[in-house]
C-alpha cells in the first residue's frame, strides 16, 4: 500500500529540524532509520502531513564516551553500535541488543533513539534503557530538556517528546565498578519482535554483593517495565540460584502481556520469569561468579 501524501522535508541541521518542527507541530514526525515509520505510514496505521528527515544531518550518528555516559546521537544506527568493540568490553547488555534487534538489513538503517521514541510495546532497546537507567535528551524551540527513561515511556507508542520537540540523543550511564549485563529474548524467527524479552544489569560491592541492579522486561505490557520488586530484593544480597529463582518469580508476577500470534498471557508470563533468570545467569557469568 502507499502511504497518504505527505510534505517532505530534508533537515541540514538540528536548528533548522527544530525550526520546522516549530512550524509545523503536531503534522510534523521526524524520520530517523524509517524502519518503524515508513511501514507504519504504508498501512496508514501513521498518517503524518509532514515528514522531517535528519538524515542529512551529519554530525547526528556519534557514539561517544562523555562525562562517565555512553552518548548515542539521534542518528546512532543499530549496526554502528553492533561494531563498536567499546560497547562489547564496557557495555555487554548494550552490545547484546544490538545484535538482536530485527535482522541485519533492518539493523543498518534503525536507529537506537527512533526505537526508543517509536516505543514499541515489544520493541529492544527500551528494556535496555531502563535497566541501563538511561535518559534521552529532547530539544524544542523552548529549550533542551533532559528526560529518565523510566518518564520517558509514556505508554505504547506514546514518549515525553511533545509536538514540536525532537530527541537529541540518549545517555547510558557507564556502570560503575565490577559491573556486567545480559539480554535476553524469545522470538518466533529471527528478525521477528520479541515474544518476551529481559535485560538485566548489576554491579558488584567489594564484598560480593549486589550494590546496584537493574532488572527490566519487554513485551509485557503496555511500554517495557522495570521489576522494582526484583531490583529491591536483589540489591545487597549474593547472588545465588535462590535468590536468582526469586527475582525471576517477581518478574512474572510483573508481566502484564497480551495475548496474540507471538503467545498466550500465561506463555509469555512464565518466559517474563525465565529470561530474567537467564539475564541474571548472563550476568553473573560475565562477573566470573558461579550460582
Ligand atoms: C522487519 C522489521 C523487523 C523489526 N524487528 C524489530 C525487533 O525485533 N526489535 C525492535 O526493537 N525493533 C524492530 N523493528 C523496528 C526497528 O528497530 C526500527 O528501526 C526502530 O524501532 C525505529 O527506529 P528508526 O530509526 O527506524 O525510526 P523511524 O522509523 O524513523 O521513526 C520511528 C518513530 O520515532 C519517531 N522518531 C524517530 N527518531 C526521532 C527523534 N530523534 N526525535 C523524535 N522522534 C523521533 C518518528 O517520528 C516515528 O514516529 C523492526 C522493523 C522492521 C521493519
């Protein structure tokens, strides 16, 4: 199907992306990678009067250490992040989703802040986000404005950025001292959403114990969702088989899926539960710690 007729417009700076955005409001959707947009305006599911490109933006694509934070521009493709060998020594929960996003070809154009402002229900890189404790950067004619991850999912398909705004770039803060991550996901075939997803992400206290985690899920439920429960009852404990067996309970009790192709509630449910146990067991293996 073709898309309803829509204005297009090529941005050549984040000023004169900002100042269309301005002009045009809520008409307005900024494309990033397209692979999230451009299907969805196919099935006129999207209908927007006015297309912003940022693609010829050419400074929007970095991948940078800044201020302790890993710094991903609003062009940073999944596929540049796949080749990053930072993220693989310094970030494995970040490196492990970017292999897992969609296919390789979908991969070379989508990019990490287009998915999280798409916020799609099943979608990767939100759970890591949040596990990660991640915020996104907005800018509008107003200002610039620094927004948690966890504010920043509003509901599906629905983010903190207002008509008129864009996302600038998305912050991962480096975790700090022994620290590792994992994520997980079950899909139908490669390239598919996920049925169920998990990210997890810990840091360990000199004497062996959790001193910080992140524990979060996808697929299960409106927007991915941290597991508080799961994050307070892991923090400064050691980790061990129990402790992991409860953090997994936890994160099934959390999960509040819909029923559809991919699975069943009680199906998708129980792999809430299974994946965070893997993403812990992950974890725990890259700490070098035997559970
Ligand atoms: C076949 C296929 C399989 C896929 N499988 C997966 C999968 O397994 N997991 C997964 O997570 N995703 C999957 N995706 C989605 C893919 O990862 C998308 O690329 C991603 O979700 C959106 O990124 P994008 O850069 O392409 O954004 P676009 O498609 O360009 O934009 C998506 C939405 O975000 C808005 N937007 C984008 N960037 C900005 C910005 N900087 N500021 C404000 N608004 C912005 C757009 O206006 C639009 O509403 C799949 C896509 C396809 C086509």
């Amino acid at each position: 199907m073709f898309p309803a007729a829509f204005d297009y417009h090529r941005a050549g700076s984040v000023d004169e992306a900002i100042a269309l955005l301005k002009q045009y409001g809520g008409d307005a959707r900024i494309l990033a990678g397209g692979q999230s947009l451009i299907p969805a305006m196919r099935y006129r599911l999207a209908r927007p009067a006015v297309l912003i490109d940022i693609n010829p933006v050419s400074d929007l694509g970095y991948i940078r250490d800044s201020d302790g934070m890993l710094v991903l521009g609003a062009l940073a493709r999944d596929a540049e992040l796949e080749r990053t060998p930072k993220l693989h020594d310094r970030y494995p929960l970040l490196a492990d989703v970017s292999a897992v996003v969609a296919d390789p070809v979908v991969r070379q154009m989508g990019t990490v802040v287009g998915s999280l402002c798409h916020n799609d229900p099943a979608g990767d890189w939100a759970v890591a986000a949040l596990a990660s404790r991640a915020q996104v950067v907005v800018r509008g004619a107003a200002g610039t404005r620094t927004v948690a991850i966890d504010d920043f999912l509003v509901d599906s398909f629905t983010t903190a950025v207002a008509d008129g705004e864009m996302a600038l770039e998305a912050h991962f803060p480096a975790p700090p001292g022994r620290n590792a991550g994992s994520y997980q996901k079950i899909e139908r075939k490669v390239g598919d959403f996920a049925t169920a997803s998990a990210a997890a992400w810990a840091s360990l206290a000199a004497d062996g114990t959790f001193a910080e985690v992140g524990i979060a899920i996808g697929a299960a439920g409106p927007t991915a969702k941290r597991v508080v429960a799961a994050e307070t009852l892991l923090r400064g404990k050691k980790p061990t088989r129990e402790l992991i067996r409860a953090a997994a309970d936890e994160a099934a009790k959390a999960a509040d899926p819909s029923a559809d192709g991919r699975g069943s509630v009680a199906y998708k449910k129980a792999m809430a539960g299974v994946l965070v146990g893997r993403a812990l067991d992950g974890t725990c293996k890259r700490l070098g710690i035997e559970v």
